[in-house]
C-alpha cells in the first residue's frame, strides 16, 4: 500500500499562479481603459472579436456579456420562441436548458455517450419532430462532439445548429476549430475557463455575416442608431475592461493548454492499468482538457478522501437536466437517460490547470490510486 505524507493543498484551480505572471501585463490593458475612460463598446470589444475570430477560424465573433448571453442572444437572432422544440443534451451545465425555456421554447433532453458525454446524432434522431427547430450539441470538457452525422442529421432535416463551445476554445474535430459546424457557437470566458476573464463575459461565433450583424443589434437593446429600434434587444454588451484582460490571455492561450494536455497525459499515465476511467479522447479530436474528469464508483467516498487532503474536486454535473425540478412539468424521469445518469453518479473533476506542479499532480493521483487500493 503506498504512503503518502501531508502535503501543501492542490486547489482545483488556482488563478493566482495564473496571474502572477502576467500581472504587469493586465495592469497595464486596465490602466489603458482606465485612462480611455471608454467602458462601454470602443477599440478593446473590436479587437478581442477580430483576435478571437481569427483564434476560432471563423469570419465573426460577436462580445456578450456572458456565455449564457451568448446562448440567448443567439437563439434570439434564430427566431427561437413559443412552439420551436429545441435538443439539448441533459448532460450539461443548466444554462444550455434554461435559456430555451427562458425564450418560451421546449428544450427536448437526450442522452449522451457513455464515453466522452457528449450528445450523439442517434440520439438526436430519435428525439427530432416537426416542430424541432435546432440542435445544440455540447463540446464538454474540452472535446468537440461527433459532429459529421450531427451536421448531416441536421441538414437533411432543414434544422439549424448551435454549437455550445463555452468549455472549448481552441478544440478540433476532423482539423476544424470549435464554432465552425454550426451557423452559431458560443463561448464563455468564465473565469474558470481555459481563457477566463475577470468577471463574466462570452462570445458569439458565426461565418454568417446577417446573423453576426443581426447579434450585435440584438446585444444592444436591437437599437441602431441609439435610440431606434428596429427589434427587441437586451443589454448583452461585454465590458471594455473584460475585453483588455482577455485580450492579454488570449496571447497565451496556446501555452496554457499544452500545459492542460500534458498534465492530462501524465494522469493517463499514472491511472493506467487501475480502476479509475479516465477521459476517453476520440482519435480525430483535440481536446483542451477544460476539465479532466475520471470517473469512479464510490465517487463521493474519493472526493471525501481527496477533501480531507486538502484536494480540491468538483462534481460536473451531478443532476442531469431531464430531472431537474424546474424541468418536471417536461415529464423527465429517473431512468429514461441512463449514460447521463451514470455518468452524474461518477464523474468527477481533478486539478489539471496549467501551472499545477509535476509533484502536486502526482499527489492528487497517487492520492487516488490509495483509496483504490484501499478498496475504493
């Protein structure tokens, strides 16, 4: 049985290691803003969208003021309403269910791969009726879903897709940047995420030049010029101050997630031969390793035991949205999806973020593999 000693905590994350050494460099983007005294819109929204569409491969990126915005205003400009039926995986963050509800629609909840947890074209398929008026597939933890068959489900059917990219900037499918397959994506730049900012903010992705302007219209009350207009908006603009401080990561974006890869690929190699699942990565993706997350039996007895050693863990997501109880006039049971169902009673996150030293890393897994060996 291996032994290990008390060791300094290892948090989930830890944005002060993040920080320390750009600090200068943000300072500097804040003052610059300061000294402007232009929060609202200006040159700092302009080229965070112009950088992260080029960073994304796609004509036109889109600053709101949060990822979840960014999944509202984007269903807004698709006309998404009363009596549209729209599919979302039910494993997911709430907001990918919630804002279809919020805009009047049903959100139709399917199951996922038991592998990589995200949703399938079969899946979708069998969910689709005429009134199914897009699909939302999650890249989650940094891994694009499958989305040949979906695009082809999806245009044989005349239905429109929105990628919810918020936990994958910067992931592949085929050699395809995240926010290419779809005729909108969005992003969030959480403070979590892999390019988080200093508060909430997010982004909409397109190569569709009307729906990119039909967006920006939207983000600012549908008002152009002010005071006019032409539609009915909501105030989604990003701040200038988030924009500076995200331009500055932006710039190291690539660094912090070779980092994330390699620290994913020393797990890989420390679990292998145990009991522990670890991330199942398909061969024609990239992921970023937005989260790196195994998967055990007796998972919340590991997260205790990780806890008392002052490991930091999180539970993404530990109830699917089919049986959330804002969803239960929908009729979602125990039982109907069961990968997403599983999958909610074993997952959990580990540290994995880019500045996590090699001796923390091997901490947190030797940590693990004891309570296995302990009968775990």
């Amino acid at each position: 049985m291996t032994l290990i000693a008390a060791r300094p905590a290892v948090p989930l994350l830890d944005l002060k290691a993040q920080y320390a050494p750009i600090r200068d460099e943000i300072r500097a983007a804040i003052d610059r803003v300061c000294d402007a005294q232009r929060f609202i819109g200006g040159p700092e929204i302009s080229a965070l969208e112009e950088e992260v569409a080029a960073f994304s491969r796609c004509r036109h990126a889109i600053g709101v003021s949060s990822g979840t915005d960014a999944l509202l205003c984007g269903m807004m400009a698709l006309g998404i309403g009363p009596g549209d039926e729209v599919i979302v995986p039910t494993f997911t963050f709430f907001a990918t269910g919630g804002c279809v509800s919020r805009l009047g629609a049903k959100p139709v909840f399917v199951d996922v791969d038991p592998d990589t947890f995200n949703v399938r074209a079969e899946d979708i398929r069998a969910k689709l009726t005429r009134r199914t008026k897009l699909i939302i597939p999650v890249h989650l933890f940094g891994q694009c879903a499958d989305m040949d068959p979906i695009v082809d489900l999806a245009r044989s059917n005349g239905i429109a897709i929105m990628e919810d990219a918020a936990q994958s900037i910067g992931s592949t499918y085929r050699g395809r940047t995240a926010g290419n397959f779809g005729v909108l994506a969005t992003l969030s730049f959480f403070p979590s995420k892999n390019l988080g900012a200093f508060g909430d903010a997010g982004m909409i992705l397109t190569n569709d030049a009307a729906l990119a302007e039909k967006c920006r219209l939207l983000r600012g009350h549908g008002a152009k010029p002010k005071y006019y207009h032409s539609m009915v908006g909501a105030n989604f603009r990003l701040d200038a101050i988030q924009a500076a401080v995200l331009r500055v990561k932006l710039k190291h974006l690539d660094g912090w997630t070779a980092a994330r890869i390699r620290n994913a690929g020393r797990y890989d190699e420390k679990f292998a031969d145990s009991k522990v699942r670890t991330p199942v990565i398909r061969e024609q993706n990239r992921s970023i390793y937005n989260q790196y997350v195994i998967r055990v039996s007796r998972r919340e007895e590991l997260r205790t035991f990780l806890q008392d050693r002052q490991i930091g863990t999180e539970i993404y997501y530990p109830v699917p949205l089919h049986v959330q109880q804002c969803f239960a006039d929908l009729g979602g049971r125990s039982g109907q999806l069961p990968n997403a169902e599983a999958a909610a009673r074993e997952v959990l996150a580990l540290p994995v973020y880019p500045e996590l030293p090699r001796e923390s890393l091997d901490y947190v897994a030797d940590s693990v593999l004891e309570f296995l060996e302990r009968g775990g």
